[in-house]
C-alpha cells in the first residue's frame, strides 16, 4: 500500500471544516415557538440521543467524503500478486543457438529464465520457446510450472543460426492470438549478427514488453574460426592437383595478429598442418594439396589447433567422395553434331565436374540402359526408338534425370519424350528478322544458381535466342523466360526423377549459348543437379534442407530414405522415412543419408560462422530494442522479478466510485436535518 | 367571490375597513344567489285581523282584491346589539402560515362588525383582553362607530396571557344589555375555567358565541424531528419528540375540543372550531343565524 502523489495527503487540513462546523454550529438550534406547551410534554433523552446520532452521522460523512477525495488524489495503490492478472502471459525465449556454447553462456541463460519462471505466479499463463536455427515452440501458454519448467530444462545448445528478426516475426503473429499483455523475455548472448539489417523486422507489437537478459561473459575473448572450406565434393583423381585441393579460409574476430596452426583432418586423421598468419580481426587463407583420399566418402575437416574463446567452432568439416568419372548419355538427333561437341567441352571445362560424355544419335539408343548413366541428355533428340523411350521413362520415374534441348527438328514432331507434353508451337525468331535475349532467370535454381548474378542477369542477358518451342509449362517450374515471356528452361519431377527442359537447343543453330562463358557454368551445374552428386557429399550449413525424395508419395518398398545423424541416431522415424520429402539439418557433424532413390550421401554439417561473432549489441540497440534506459543489469533484474511477483494496483478510482457513495449519502442526511431546520423555523 | 374569504386573501389587505366590505359583501351576494336560503328579513307572514290591530298593518291593496283584512307582519325590525370580545393574548400571534390566528380573528370581528352595523343596523362593540381588558368600545350604530371599532381591532397586538376570570367582572358589567357575545379566543385554558368564566354572560340573556380560533399546525403538527417548543405566553422551553405530537398530542388536543365544545353547548352557548386556513363564511353564517333566530 502506497501514495503514488502523497503529497496531496496535505489535504487531510481540511478535515478541520466539518470539525469545526459540527463542534460550533451543532448545539445552536433555533426554538419553535407553539401557542402553548398545555399539551405537550417532555421527550429529552430520546429526542437528543436521536439528534446526536443523525448529526454524528452527517459528521462523518462529510470527514469521510473529504478524506477519501484527499485519498483519490494522492492515488493510493497496492501491490497485488500476479495471480489474478488474466490474459498477462509470460513468454520466455531461450536462445539455444550455437553460440550459445561458448563458455556458460547456456547455463547461465538457463538459471536465469528458470528463476524467471519460478518467480511467475500460479494463475499467470506461460509459454516456453527456444530460439535456435528455428523457433521452437516448446509448449502452449499454460499455467503448469511443472510443465513449463520441464520443457525450459528440455532445452539443449543448439548448432542453428539465431535470427532476433524471425523472432520478431513469430512474436507478432503470437500476438494476433493472444489479447492480453505479453511479457516477452528473451535470454540470450546478444549477438549483434542475429539483428536483421531491418531494425522494423524486431519490432514488436504493442501489447508486448520487452526485456532483455544479456548473458554475455566477456564479449572481449579473442575467437578465431574457419570460415569456409572449398573442396571437391567428387574427386575423381587425387593427383590432378587442379581439383584435388582445399582451400580454407580462418577468420578471426576481435582478435589480434596471430599465427594460427591449421590442419587438415581426414577420417580422423591429420594429414597436413599449415601455419598461417592471422591479421588482426581479419582473414587468411591456407591451401592443402594435393588432397590424398581414398574411395567412396572421406569426412575431412580443417581445424585450427589452438584453443580460444569459443573452440566448438575450430573446425569446419566436408565431405570429399573419391569415384571414378561418371558417363553421361548424350542422345542427339542424327544431323546434329555440334551439340556434342559444345556440350562435351562445357562439361570437360567445369571445375568441379567428373563426367565423361557418351554421345550417341537417337537411333543409336535401342539398346542402351539409362541407369548405367548418371543423366541422360537428349539434344534435339525427339525421335527415339520406342523402347528406349520406355526405357528412359523408366529411368526417370525410378530417380533418374534427363535434360532434354529442343531444337530446330523439334518443330517437326509435337510430341516431346518422357516430357509428357507436346511442342504447341515454335518461335523462330530468324524468320520474323528478330532474336529474343533471355529476359527472366531464376538464379535459385540449382542448374543456374548464381551468388551475385550481376547487371547483366549473370551473363544470360547477353545470350540469343532464335529460336524456341513453345511447351505446356504446367505442373513445372520455369527457371528462365525469354524477352516475350516464352518459357527458356523448364524443371519438371515425374517420379522420382527430374527433367530440364531447353526449349532451344545446345548447339549454336538455334540459340548463341554455348559460345558464352554462362554455358559452363550452366552445364556444370545442370550436371551437378542432374548427377545429385551435389547433394550426395561437401557440407552444408546447419537448419540447411536435403531433399530425400522427388516427390512425397512412396513407391514402393524401395522408396524408403534413412538418414543418420552425428550421433548415430537416426532422426527420422520409420513412416517418415516413407513419406518425408525433406530433411532439416538441425545439428553439425556428419550425415549418413540414403535418399529414396537409392544413392547414398555422406553430408558434412557446419554451424553458420556469423554464430562465431560473439560481438554482442551495443547496449544504445539493446536499449531501443527493448525499451529500457535502466542502468544496471542486475538491477533491471531485481526490478524485473519484483514486478513479476507483484504488480501496482491504482486505487483512485475505487476511492472516487466510494466518494461519489458519500456523496449521495450526505446529500440525503443533509437534507434531512436542513427540512427539519425550515420546520423549526 | 368565495376568494375573497380565504384567510390567504384577506392578509394581503391592509385595510380593516376594506377587507371587511370586501368579506361581508362578497359573503351577502353569494347569499342571494342561493335560492335555497330562504332568509328574509322584510316579510314574515300574513294574519287576519283581530280587533285591537293596528290598522297600519293592514294590507290594503289585499283587502281591496279580497274584502278581508289581513295584517302584513315583518321580522326583525328591532336592533341588536353584537359585543366582541377578542382574546388579544400571546399565544393569539402564533402562525403557521402568512396569517396568525390573531390576523383571522381581527379579520373575523371586522368583518361582523361591518355585516352587523353595515348591513344589520346592529350595535356593535369590542372588548380586547387577555390576562385583564385592554380595551372596551361601547356598543353603539353612531356614524364613526365602525371606524373606531376597526381603530380598536388595529391596536389590539398581542400582548401577556390568557385569563378568562380576570376581565370577566368587567364583561358582565359591559354587557347589560341583551344582545349577542361573540367570544374570539384559542382557549387555551381547561375547559371548565372557560365556560365557568363565560357562562354568566348568558344571565342577561345574551347569546353567546366561543370561536375557538386554532392554527392547522396546532390541530395537526407535523414535526419531522425533536424540536425545542418555546411557549409564546410563558416563554418556556419543552423538547419534544415527533412520536409524542403524533399520537399523545392529537388526543389531547381533540379531547380538548370536544370537552370545549360539549361544555360550551351544554352552558347555552353555541361553539364553533375555525381553523386559521378556512374561509370566515362559516363564522359569519353563524352570527346571521344567531341573528335570525331573534336576537
């Protein structure tokens, strides 16, 4: 109980006017004078003792009209429990992400939101959510601390990659759903790399508060870590020293000037050390070749040997898988030879590519199987033996690819293999004396993928087109558009496998494209994509997706993925292993993964490196995030937990409501003693 | 014209002399227009002759339609004499309303003093009293008799307490001729010492009249709560309690009444109960009964 203006309780001075009124004007009344008191008698006692009342009654109305006015404004408030604020929920979020790790970072974060949640009282609702590479809801709003604390303790340090603005987010839709004020407190290291570069992304609504429990040990602790590794992910010589190398680049943030000791570890075995001079919080790179490994999957990592502040994040680890070259069917029409000789030399010419081309003409096919192939290429190739054709629908349905070029002769023959759709016409742009450049590239496709495409849409701008078919783009995906809206390049899964569609061809007839230097890159990817020996090893980041299968329905008993983790455990259970299109990538270490097609991968998982900045948020952000200017933590604690127990109570309005009350009632009193007045007089 | 003999009316005139025409002449027309009061005082009645009449009397326009002789005989051609005495005491200012009793009794006597020379050609006089007679005008129909008169009633101010016994030597030495008494008082007194007091005033053959003139407050008073009574004679103080005047105090002062009232017509005189807030018709109604019936 408390005044919240008590300088008002000044006021009790007036008290002294109905004191004075009722000591000095009580006993003056004025006689009625009567003809003759011959028949009245005497009613003393009675009559003074009910005056007195009815006066003492008035009296302490109107004392107590003027104190509780003199209360309202002082506005009197009580601490109240928690218990009975309905709708206020209490939102704790724990970051489990991977820097998290470093030092006691996570116990810390742990204690304090448990302390948080022992503080809560028994009625207020509570939701428990873990902020790692996704946000994890770990329970409903519920009251049941015993739940609640369970889930919080459930709670283990994670390898995901914290986002404050995907936080932001989930926070904004919760609270569409929940009315009440939300308490929001977030235990976590602050890292500034976890802020959106969108300050608007972490806003929150407005019915939620705030606040922040930094659990920075020393954000000064020099941390040094591999930032990335580029290797082979197939190797298919050791000794071509053009492919057969690592190079890795060690990173320090913070830090000071220092020679770093690397080593390059495969299946557990250090088979090169490299010393390399770090500049201060800045980067250097360190080359190991040739890379000797042996056949099938090698789990390589590069680690740097020094401890520092953060040692989980030494070592950045990939997968390198050692096979002999791959063939590639490469079925072309029978006048049409450029194509593969274009194709041949993109594909020879690719970095990371070990495919030897197989050509063929389309009546050349009758007998070849598919599956010996790691993708079939059909150039122009719309005519083709019938049981070939079958066979390579087959092929296709059971998890193989096929990239198909429709040239010039496909204008002649509506029917498009394994496709499953028909030429519904052809633009040849020559005739109308007008080329078509490609207008629209989907650089997230992984047979165009591009980190920085540029101004000249990745180089794809500069390419003509004089001629394309025109396909029923339905149920496919279109990666690229020419200038007039004609589909260039189409991605469609039929079965377990995929088909690319060119809807102009490989050669240099219908199209100028293989005379650019984005053909390589295209054709390295498209066989990368196609062979999936892109997915089949290298690393890939944490809370990063493999796909396990084309398509969600299971085919069979031989459509069943597995996947086992860093652990040896395997995360997916048996129904999802029939019927799970996707894997996430929770934890860093090595995945051991049988896609449904059959073909093995061994995946190496690295956490994301902005995690290895410990460089929390300057405390100017941290304050406009949360909106406190308080000073100290440790006092924004207490104050937080105090005002979790208990919270104030303004009791103005009571007291106005209850002197209103008076009011009325010394309305009626006063009335009545001022008509019996007039009566005497 | 019935307003103008409310009490309510009446105070606002300041005029005795004018409220008293005023009363007594809306109070006679709205007698006239009453078909059912059959008060003549005119003509009586026809008799035969019998010798020994005077011939006078004889109505002669009727003996020469009929040949008979018939007397035309009139009422009421002899004068009274109307003596007033009005209690002037203390208690006689008390008021409820814009009127004391003492106003409704000076308006009364005004007003029969004006019905009764004016109208009547009566002789009228005023005794004030209250614990011994203030003041005495001769009963007389001299020209200026009706101004002293109401000079009389404007010095008549309240003044000491009642006592009947007192100037009641003096009454009966002043009313040695028969006539009519009218007796304007509260009476508060016991109704014994009243009467006992008044009844002599009847030896002489006087009629005598007690209007008991009372405030509607003192019949019925409405006390809301415990109030100090003052008494306007004696200057006594009383608290009193609501309960009391609403059960105990009605009882006695209807007891009052009636023991007034029952011993007053049991002496002869007729009593009649006038409430400050009535009109005075009832009081004027009275004295013209008394007035027809011989007096």
């Amino acid at each position: 109980m408390g005044f919240l203006a008590p300088w008002f309780l000044a006021g009790l001075a007036a008290l002294g006017v109905p004191v004075f009124v009722h000591l000095l004007r009580r006993h003056v009344t004025t006689p009625r004078p009567v003809s003759s008191l011959m028949f009245y008698e005497r009613g003393t006692q009675s009559s003074t003792r009910h005056r007195r009342l009815k006066y003492l009654l008035l009296f302490a109305l109107r004392t107590a009209l003027l104190l509780l006015l003199v209360l309202a404004f002082a506005d009197p408030f009580v601490r109240r429990s928690n218990a009975d604020a309905n709708g206020h929920m209490l939102l704790i979020v724990l970051d489990n992400s991977f820097s998290m790790r470093a030092g006691t970072r996570f116990a810390d974060a742990k204690r304090q939101a448990l302390s948080v949640l022992a503080a809560k009282s028994n009625g207020e609702k509570a939701q428990i959510i873990a902020l790692g590479g996704q946000l994890e809801v770990l329970t409903q709003p519920i009251t049941d601390e015993a739940q609640l604390r369970s889930a919080l303790a459930s709670v283990q340090p994670g390898d995901g990659y914290a986002s404050f603005g995907e936080l932001g987010r989930a926070v904004r839709s919760l609270a569409e759903t929940v009315r009440g004020p939300i308490d929001l407190h977030l235990f976590s290291d602050m890292q500034h790399t976890a802020m959106p570069a969108n300050f608007a992304d972490v806003i929150l609504p407005g019915n939620t508060k705030l606040v922040l429990h930094a659990v920075v040990d020393d954000p000064t602790q020099p941390n040094w870590t591999v930032e990335s590794v580029e290797a082979p992910t197939e190797l298919p010589d050791p000794k071509d020293l053009r492919h057969s190398r690592v190079h890795a680049v060690v990173v320090g943030f913070g830090t000071p000037a220092a020679v770093k000791s690397v080593s390059l570890i495969v299946n557990g075995k250090t088979i090169a050390s490299r010393k390399v001079n770090v500049p201060a919080s800045g980067r250097a790179a360190v080359d190991f070749a040739p890379l000797d490994v042996g056949y099938g999957f090698n789990r390589c990592a590069v680690r740097l040997e020094e401890d520092d502040a953060f040692t989980a994040d030494n070592a950045n680890i990939f997968v390198v898988r050692r096979s002999d070259p791959e063939r590639v069917l490469f079925v072309h029409a029978a006048g049409d030879t450029r194509s593969a000789t274009y194709f041949g030399a993109a594909l020879r010419a690719a970095a990371q590519g070990s495919f030897v081309l197989q050509s063929i003409s389309a009546e050349q096919t009758a007998d070849v199987d598919p599956s010996r192939f790691a993708f079939v290429v059909l150039s122009d190739a719309v005519i083709l033996p019938p049981i070939f054709e079958h066979t390579l629908a087959q092929y296709v349905v059971k998890g193989g690819n096929v990239l198909i070029g429709l040239g010039p002769g496909a204008a002649r023959h509506t029917s498009i293999p394994v496709w499953g759709g028909e030429v519904q016409d052809a633009h040849n742009y020559m005739r109308l004396n007008s080329v078509q450049r490609v207008g629209q590239v989907d650089f997230s496709h992984p047979a165009l993928e591009q980190a920085q495409p540029g101004h000249n849409n990745g180089g794809w701008a500069d390419v003509k087109v004089f001629y394309a078919a025109v396909v029923d783009s339905a149920q496919a995906r279109v990666a690229a558009r020419l200038s007039d809206g004609t589909a260039l390049l189409l991605d469609k899964t039929i079965g377990e496998g995929r088909v690319l569609l060119l809807t102009s061809g490989l050669e240099n007839l219908s199209n100028d494209l293989p005379l650019h230097p984005v053909f390589v890159a295209f054709v390295d990817h498209t066989a990368r994509y196609l062979s999936g020996s892109a997915r089949l090893s290298g690393s890939r980041l944490v809370d990063s997706f493999v796909e396990l299968r084309s398509t969600g329905k299971a085919t069979g008993a031989a459509a069943n993925a597995e996947v086992i983790g860093p652990d040896g455990q395997r995360p997916v259970s048996l129904s999802e292993a029939r019927t799970a299109q996707t894997f996430r990538l929770a934890r860093a270490g090595f995945y051991q993964i049988r896609f449904a097609n059959g073909r093995d991968a061994v995946i190496g998982v690295n956490p994301d490196r902005r995690e290895s900045d410990l460089e929390p948020l300057p405390k100017d952000v941290q304050q406009l995030w949360g909106g406190s200017s308080s000073s100290g933590e440790s006092q924004v604690q207490n104050t937080v937990l105090d005002e979790m127990k208990n919270r104030s109570v303004s009791l103005w309005w009571y007291v106005m409501l209850l002197a209103l009350v008076v009011v009325f009632a010394e309305t009626a009193v006063a009335s009545g003693h001022m008509g019996t007045q007039r009566e005497e007089a | 014209m019935q307003r103008f003999l409310d009490p309510e009316v009446l105070a606002s005139i300041s005029s005795l002399d004018l409220l008293a025409k005023t009363v007594v002449d809306g109070f006679v027309a709205g007698l006239h227009r009453s078909p059912d009061f059959g008060f003549s005082q005119e003509f009586a009645e026809y008799r035969a002759y019998t010798p020994g009449d005077d011939l006078r009397h004889v109505d002669w326009n009727l003996f020469a339609r009929t040949e008979r002789c018939y007397l035309k005989r009139y009422r009421g051609e002899n004068n009274s004499q109307l003596t007033v005495l009005l209690d002037a005491s203390n208690s006689m200012q008390y008021a409820s309303g814009s009127s004391s009793k003492m106003d409704y009794a000076r308006f009364l006597a005004a007003a029969m003093f004006y019905l009764a020379i004016h109208n009547q050609r009566d002789a009228a006089g005023l005794i004030v009293f209250d614990d011994e007679v203030r003041d005495y005008i001769r009963p007389s129909v001299r020209p200026g008799q009706l101004a002293r008169l109401f000079a009389g009633l404007e010095r008549a101010e309240p003044h000491a307490r009642t006592d009947f016994a007192k100037p009641l030597s003096h009454f009966q030495n002043a009313l040695h001729r028969r006539g009519i008494a009218i007796v304007i008082s509260d009476f508060y007194d016991k109704p014994e010492t009243i009467v006992n007091n008044i009844a002599p005033l009847r030896f002489r053959g006087n009629e005598v009249i007690l209007f008991h003139v009372l405030d509607r407050q003192e019949m019925r008073p409405a006390m809301k709560g415990s109030a100090v009574l003052v008494d306007l004679e004696t200057n006594l103080k009383l608290e009193v309690i609501p309960e009391y005047t609403r059960t105990s105090y009605l009882n006695k002062i209807d007891a009052h009444i009636e023991d007034l009232r029952s011993r007053a017509l049991g002496a002869g005189m007729d009593y009649q109960l006038l409430v400050t807030d009535q009109p005075l018709d009832r009081a004027l109604r009275e004295y013209l009964t008394l007035r027809q019936a011989g007096n």
